[in-house]
C-alpha cells in the first residue's frame, strides 16, 4: 500500500462521510469527523457489498463502486450513532 492509497481513502473517506452527512441531515461532523465517518462507512459499505457478493477493489480507492458503498456504508454508521445517542442535536 503506497501513499497515494492513504491519500485516496482518506479523500474517498471525507467525500463519503460528508455526502451522508448532507444525506441524512443536521449538517456534517466537521473536517476530522467527516474522514472518520466515512472511513469507518467504507469499512461497512465493503462488507455490505461482500455481502451481496460485489467486487469492491480495496486497492482502487477512487472508483464509482469503492464510493458508492463507503457513502452506503456511512449513512449506515450515522443511523447507528444516531440510534446511540439520541440527544445529539445539530443546527
């Protein structure tokens, strides 16, 4: 694994965490959390989609399929912190 692919996830990652942030409402998690949302959701995006059975290439960070399943996956992280801590309140 190369810089480059650091660099990439962390870019998928912040792209991903801030789209389901904007999808899910209430604004985002700032810059730091935005990369950790949407990493932790590429995470369970990847195993949503071994799930179904679709090839998501872990080393090819800027695809179509690696975004669309770290975005998958991170609204479903944010519905899981929502459901655990429902008195957060965003304006």
């Amino acid at each position: 694994m190369s810089v480059w692919d650091i660099i990439g996830w962390i870019i998928i990652g912040l792209l991903a965490g801030w789209l389901a942030s904007v999808i899910m409402g209430r604004g985002g998690y700032g810059l730091v959390g935005d990369i950790v949302v949407g990493l932790v959701g590429a995470v369970i995006g990847g195993l949503v989609a071994r799930l179904f059975n679709i090839g998501v290439s872990s080393s090819d960070p800027f695809s179509w399929t690696s975004l669309i399943f770290a975005i998958i996956g991170a609204i479903i992280f944010i519905a899981i912190l929502r459901a655990v801590s429902p008195g957060r309140t965003r304006a």
